[in-house]
C-alpha cells in the first residue's frame, strides 16, 4: 500500500497536467487536420500519422475507432497502421508521466520507440498491401464528411467556450475512459510489488531477451492504457527485470490488446494484422535490447533506486493536495459520471434506435455519434454508453447508417 501512496504521488501532479494540456489539444486542435495528410500510400503519410498520433492522448480502446474512423474519411492503410501503433504508446499525459516516475531517459527513449515502431509497421502494410491505392470501400470521394458540419452538437467558437469544452474533455470524458485503466495498473503493480517474490525474477535477471520475451507473454494480450503501464514496468525493474524488458511493457502493453487484434483483423484484414502485431513486437525487442546493450544502465535505473529508497517519506503538501485533485476527479468520473452522456435535445423522439455493440469508451461514442450524423438524412443523433443505444432523428436509410457505424469498426442490430 505504501508503494502505490509514493507512486500516485509522485505522478498526480504530471498527470493533471497532462490531462488539461490534452484537453487544450482536443479542443483547439481540428479535427480534420488529422486526416489532411493521410491519404497517400507513401512513408510521407506514414510519418504524418505518426506523428499526429503521438502526443495524442488515447488509450488502446479509443484509438481504434478515431483510427478506423480516419480509413473512412481516406487515411491509407499504411497511414493506418501507423496511427494504431504509434497513439496508445505515448501521449502527453503519459510522457509526462513517465518523466516524474521513470526519469528523463525513458520519457525520451519511449516516443522515439513509438515512432520508429509506427514507421515500420505502416510502411510494411504499404509494402504487402496490393489495394493501398484504392480508398476505403465505404468511402466516397464526394461524400466525405465533415464532422463539425454534421454534427448535432454545438461547437465552441469562443476562447471560453473551448476552454470549457477543454476542461470538460480532460477532467470528464478522457479521466472515464483512461482512470479505470490507470487505477488497474496502480493495483496490478502494487500486486507484484507486494505478492511476487524477488527470486521469481532473478531468473530472468541476466537474461535480457528472456526477460522482455516473459513480459511480451504479459503485455500483448493486456488491456492497458499508456500510463497504466507505467506503474507496472517500474515494478517489475523493481523486482529486477531489465530496463529494455520495462520498455517492453511501456510499448507492447498499451499498442495491443484482444479487442484491437479482433478489430484490426476483421476491417484492415489479416495480412495488416501479421504487420501490425509483428512491428509491435519486433520495435519493442529491438528498442529493448538497444538499452540493455547499447547504453548506460544508470540512466534508467537511477531514478528508480531514488523511488525505491525514499517510499517512506511523505511526500510534499503540493504533491498530496495533487493527489486529493485526482483522487475526487477520478471519483467523480467512474462513480458519480459513470460515463453518462447529455444531449441538448434528448427530448426529440427517435425515428431510428439501433444497438452498437464495440463500444468501450467516450472516443468510441463520438466517433459511432460522428458516422451516423454524417449520413444523409439524419437530423439529430444520441448514442448511450452504457446501453450502447443510438438514437437517430430524420429520415435516414437504416442500411447507411448501418454501414456508418460498421466502417468506424462497430456493428448495430
């Protein structure tokens, strides 16, 4: 328990920062920006998305729809690819995050991983994918839509109001959707902190590449945001694990999981899937061994022993009011919110309701609410996130709005 105090402490003041810097970048950053630069099928596009996609700050579940929302409006799969792998590595709040608790090396090790990582995944996808060239196949050229000018929603034009929309994105809808995952990660941690004795890992100690082999086991299949996984990979360097075997987690923990292997497979295909999952592991390993082999162990480890040996003191009164601030948001949030979503207009009485399964998170909301107001006829749109109902105003055809949600990587019934 005392280890997970010292740990929440030490990144509660990051975090919020983090949090607000990414709401500023939802609110004052276009969205159409992010899929301007994405339509060709050349590492030109590759890189764009990488490096939109980098300090954007959404976990493994949320950057599937924003990225299968960006193949529909004309992102190439190469591009693609490369946004999936390189978003829910880094982000601002987690690169921050890793900075307070793992030191400056690793906070610039990891987004160079994740680029590098996001690069040869999607310039393999251009390289093996013979119908790059075509654009998506619910994906019109005359049709594609704006999501501003679709939208039901008001949208913010003055400095307030989108500081409002800023302040209500990082401390509301993204603190629903990324507390839950930082919260396990904090548990899980302290679980290996506390349960798993040090002689487990020392038979690993010396053996680099079994070492980030035994965490690829644990981390492929998790479902963890990226800095949920923070905490982790400083336990498991605690326990004596290697810093290239903690890299491993901080990259192959947040970028794959069962739900977007399951996505990735039935809407990019799975020959994209072979791509996607073998650059994640490959980028993780190499980068892994790069620090192991190739660079000074006490750059990664030196912040750590300085965590590991002050744990019992207390902490500083900004650092626990920091913490308090989270604590009370994180509540607010995962109880008090429990994700519910207001409509101006929830009173209009629905012409369609459909359910959509494959929903996790508020990205996920948005992009379903986004592609169903885009297709013609539909007046007014409310999707639920606990029930996953979507209520449909107008005279839409229900096959195209069928289609709608099922080209952002849902299914409706």
């Amino acid at each position: 328990m005392e280890q997970i105090l010292h740990i929440i402490n030490e990144m509660s003041p990051y975090l919020l920062l983090g949090f607000f810097l990414a709401g500023l970048m939802h609110a004052f950053v276009p969205g159409q920006m992010y899929s301007q630069y994405l339509s060709k099928p050349t590492i030109g596009s590759v890189l764009n998305a990488a490096l939109l996609g980098i300090p954007l700050p959404l976990c493994s579940c949320g950057v599937i729809p924003t990225a299968m929302s960006l193949r529909r409006e004309g992102a190439s799969k190469g591009a693609t690819v490369s946004f999936l792998i390189a978003t829910p590595q880094t982000g601002i709040d987690s690169i921050v995050a890793t900075y307070s608790l793992m030191g400056l090396p690793f906070a610039i090790v990891r987004p160079i991983a994740a680029l590098f990582t996001a690069l040869m995944g999607g310039q393999l996808v251009n390289i093996f994918s013979k119908n790059n060239n075509d654009a998506p196949a619910n994906c019109k050229s005359d049709d594609h839509c704006d999501c501003h000018e679709h939208s039901n929603k008001p949208i913010a034009t003055t400095f307030g109001g989108k500081l409002k929309e800023a302040i209500r994105y990082a401390f509301v809808d993204m603190m629903a959707d990324i507390g839950k995952w930082l919260v396990i990660g904090l548990v899980v941690a302290g679980l290996i902190t506390v349960l798993v004795p040090d002689s487990f890992f020392q038979i690993f100690a010396n053996n680099s590449l079994l070492s980030m082999l035994l965490v690829l086991c644990m981390a492929v299949p998790m479902y963890l945001c990226a800095t949920g996984s923070i905490p982790i990979a400083v336990a498991l360097m605690l326990k004596g694990l290697t810093p290239g075997a903690g890299l491993v987690m901080l990259m192959a923990g947040p970028a794959s999981n069962v739900a977007s292997i399951l996505v990735i497979n039935k809407v990019l295909g799975k020959r994209t899937l072979i791509v996607y999952l073998c650059s994640i592991i490959l980028g993780a390993i190499g980068f892994g061994l790069i620090i192991d082999h190739l660079m000074p162990r006490e750059w990664f480890v030196s912040s750590l022993t300085a965590a590991d040996t002050c744990c019992a003191e207390d902490g500083s009164y900004f650092a626990w009011i920091c913490t308090a601030v989270l604590t009370a948001l994180l509540f607010n949030a995962l109880v008090l919110n429990k994700h519910h979503h207001h409509h101006a207009e929830e009173t209009h009485q629905a012409d369609i309701v459909l359910h959509i399964s494959g929903m996790d998170c508020n990205h996920c909301r948005q992009n379903a609410e986004k592609a169903i107001a885009g297709v013609k006829g539909v007046e007014h749109v409310s999707v639920d996130l606990q029930s996953g109902e979507a209520h449909i105003c107008g005279n839409a055809n229900i096959e195209e709005v069928r289609k709608a949600i099922e080209a952002v990587g849902f299914t409706a019934q």
